[in-house]
C-alpha cells in the first residue's frame, strides 16, 4: 500500500460537498445521518443515533434551533472525512455561514488538525488550506425560539480520572445531574453508578464512522486525528438542549492547553483547549441561542491535582479507565504513552504496588516505555500525541517517586533511575500542587465546589 500525498490528492479531488443532514424520531431512538461526498471519489453517510428511551424531552428534537445545532455538528463531523483526500474547496450546500463563522470553522480545523499536518509532513497554514463556500440562499437571521430549561447538567464522561472527580464535585447538584456518553464503553456506565447515580441519569449517543473512510484508509488515502471533542461539544450541545439542561460541565483541565511540540503550535488536545472552550461558547451564543453554558469545572486545576484528588476517591479505582487501546476490552494495556502518564502521576499519592496491579505492570521499570518516559519527561522534544499533562508535571510526579523510594531504602524502577541521572532537578517546580488557573469559565454557582477541591490539593499532606 502506497500513502498518497496532500499534494497529489488534492490536485485530483478538489471538491468536498456537505450536501445535508436526516433527522428523525421514533418512540426510543432520535437518529441523526450526514450525507459528504468527495467529487469523484464517493459518498459518506455517517450515522449518530440518541437513545431516548430514558429520557423526558423538554424540547423538539427537530425545532429550528435543534436544526441548527445539528447543522453545526455536521461541519464539524465533516473533517474527518475531508482529510482523506484534503480537496481545496468545502462546499456547503445545505446552509450558510458568514465570512466571520467561515473563519471560526477554518481555526478550528486548522487547530484541531495540527497533529495531523505534523504526522503527514503537510506543509500549509490556516488560509490556504480550505476555501470554504456556502449557499447564500439559506441566509437567514437569528430568531430566538423559546427554551423549556429543567435546570439540569449534562456532565460528558469519559471513563478516566478527570470525569470521576467532576463527578465527585458536583455531588451537592445530584438532583440535577445527568450524564453523557458516545459509544458507551463498561467504564463510563461504571462511572456514573461509583458516584451514586443510575443508568437512567445517563444520555446514551452512539456515533458511526462511514465504512467508505476505513477502506479508503486501508488504501493509503490520509488518516490522522481529528479534534473529536469538538464533536462531543455539539452532540452533548444537541442533548443537552433536548433535555433542557442550563449547563454542559466537561472535565478539562489546564494541562490540556500545552502543545505538544515546544515552540509550535501542534496540540493533540486543541478542543480541549480554554481556547476552544471559549470560542465554542462565543459561536453558539451568536449562531444558535444563548442558553446553555459550556465550560470545564476542571479549568483551574492541572493533570497533577486532578490525580491528588483523584487518589482520595477510592470508589472509582477499580473501575477508571481512559486507555484508548485497551477502551474495547475494558482493560488498561500496560503499554502505550497514556497508561504511562496515568500511572506516573498517580503513583506519589497512590499505593504503587495497587498501581502495577490496576495497570498489569510496572510501568516505570519497564524498558519498553523509556520511548514515550523520554518524549513525556521532555527529553526529546516530542511528547507523545495523547491526552496527557505537561511535561513539568510528569517531571514532579517521577521525582516523588524518586524520593519515596530513597526514603524507604527501595531500588528505583528502571525509568526513574535514568530520571535521577539525566533531570536537572533545580527544574522541578515545587509549589505545582498550590497552582490556581484563573483563565476559566467556572459560573459563580459552582465556584465553592471548585474551592473545595483547591483546598484538598494545595493541602501538604
């Protein structure tokens, strides 16, 4: 199989149609279908279906307004099936966009493809590598619908340690509280009843890939990641609006805004980037309504804390798990960059010998993880392209457990032993755990659970 290349691709397929949209109901499921095309290449017809078996809406799953949302989530399904072939000019025949949102959707593209360019040496920038064309025809203002608010909160979850203790936080809103899952995997649902909560409480979406995008990737056309969580933002939007929830609470932390190469600008986690969060609210209050706040209750606190916090949560230990190879079998791998990182910033304030059973292995004395200890502890320039912390973070974590084992008369683990030769420990920042991000978008109402937590972390012991 021979990858073909951004240049010759798009010299052959210069044309990406977003020709529409389905939307349809019947008495336990919504359903949801895109039709994209590649001029001369083929169709995709991806699928979303929202299971409301459980659910009580408050309002239309078809209004004006849910069409507009669901147009929206069509642009940003879009890009997934763009990149394979990456034609120059994105036809939007089923809408239209002014040149200001033209302009939102390319920096979100742009942003949430950086991994993307970088893993495939594509060379190009923010204003030549799409032109973007709407249908004028459908221009039409903005007219407020009316919104039956249940004063609920749609809380995403993902199965890791970020949406556990977002869960744990928002414990004094449990009358409120409902969650959200695409494609629900054992530890989601597991989440969601640790924390005390039914599977009634949660709004269950499952996504489709068009199988014409897995063959055409078997056939060397481009693949490569694309920012899903912006997709999580306008599906979790849609339901959330159908629900009549006030406020959509992610679990992203302050982490999530470094880049994966110093001095550029390639982020594996662009949308779920304060950047993103905040764009994202500004575009759906000026496009569709100003009803719904979308923000991380997590914003003022890095991986760090998070995993401090997280620690003194044993009721979700068993069950947490955020590992992508090993999401289909439930299971961490014990291999791959993202079991490393969480394994690392658990281990100053969990048991290590309970770490190496949850994980399958001892992580740090591995010697087939020093590639991605290296890339995550910033001795190479790359750190992994994974949901991560910061380099500075891991370096604190590996350094306690440096300390620890020398406190105790233990033998370091492999990793750490290459740690405590190669790191400049006058780097290390002491004072991570007392760290306070303002640059959040936390409401006043869930400010004292925010301050709860800050007390826990920042605390010395």
């Amino acid at each position: 199989m021979e990858k073909k290349t951004f240049t010759s691709l798009r010299e052959q397929y210069r044309n990406f149609y977003y020709h529409g949209f389905r939307l349809e109901k019947s008495d336990s499921r919504i359903d949801i279908e895109f039709d994209f095309e590649i001029e001369g290449l083929t169709h995709f017809r991806p699928s979303t279906y929202i299971d409301i078996s459980n659910l009580e809406l408050a309002n239309p799953f078809d209004s004006e307004t849910a069409k507009k949302i669901i147009f929206n989530l069509g642009m940003v399904e879009l890009i997934s099936y763009w990149k394979c072939a990456c034609p120059e000019t994105v036809n939007v025949e089923c809408g239209y966009l002014c040149e200001r949102n033209v302009n939102w959707w390319k920096k979100l593209y742009f942003g949430g493809l950086s991994e993307f360019f970088y893993i495939n040496s594509i060379k190009t920038d923010e204003d030549s590598f799409m032109k973007i064309v709407s249908n004028e025809e459908l221009h039409s203002h903005l007219h407020p619908e009316k919104y039956n608010s249940r004063e609920l909160n749609l809380i995403p979850v993902g199965g890791g340690k970020d949406s556990c203790v977002t869960a744990a936080l928002l414990k004094d809103f449990a009358g409120k509280n409902r969650f959200f899952t695409v494609n629900d995997q054992p530890a989601r649902t597991d989440t969601v009843l640790a924390a005390g909560y039914g599977k009634d409480d949660i709004v269950k979406v499952y996504r489709t890939i068009d199988k014409n995008l897995l063959s055409l990737n078997s056939e060397g056309f481009l693949n490569g990641h694309t920012p899903f969580s912006a997709i999580v933002a306008f599906l979790s939007l849609y339901c959330a609006y159908l629900i009549g929830a006030d406020n959509i609470i992610l679990s992203n932390e302050s982490s999530a805004n470094e880049s994966n190469i110093e001095g550029e600008n390639i982020n594996h986690q662009y949308s779920k980037s304060f950047e993103f969060e905040n764009d994202f609210g500004v575009y759906i209050r000026r496009n569709i309504f100003d009803g719904i706040e979308y923000f991380s209750i997590l914003r003022p606190f890095s991986e760090l804390q998070i995993a401090k916090m997280f620690s003194r949560l044993p009721e979700f230990h068993d069950s947490f798990r955020s590992c992508n190879r090993g999401s289909k079998t439930n299971v961490w791998c014990g291999k791959c960059a993202k079991c490393l990182f969480v394994f690392t910033i658990l281990a100053p304030f969990c048991d290590y010998g309970r770490l190496c059973e949850i994980f399958s292995n001892d992580m740090l004395d591995d010697p087939d993880m020093q590639a991605d200890f290296d890339g995550l502890a910033g001795f190479t320039e790359l750190k992994p392209f994974e949901c991560v912390g910061t380099k500075a973070e891991f370096a604190y974590a590996v350094n306690e457990i440096c300390e620890r084992f020398k406190s105790e008369g233990r033998e370091l683990p492999l990793l750490c032993k290459r740690f405590d030769k190669k790191y400049d420990k006058n780097k290390i920042d002491k004072n991570l755990l007392k760290e306070y991000n303002a640059l959040n978008n936390v409401p006043e109402d869930f400010v004292f659970a925010v301050m709860e937590m800050y007390k826990n972390v920042a605390e010395d012991n």
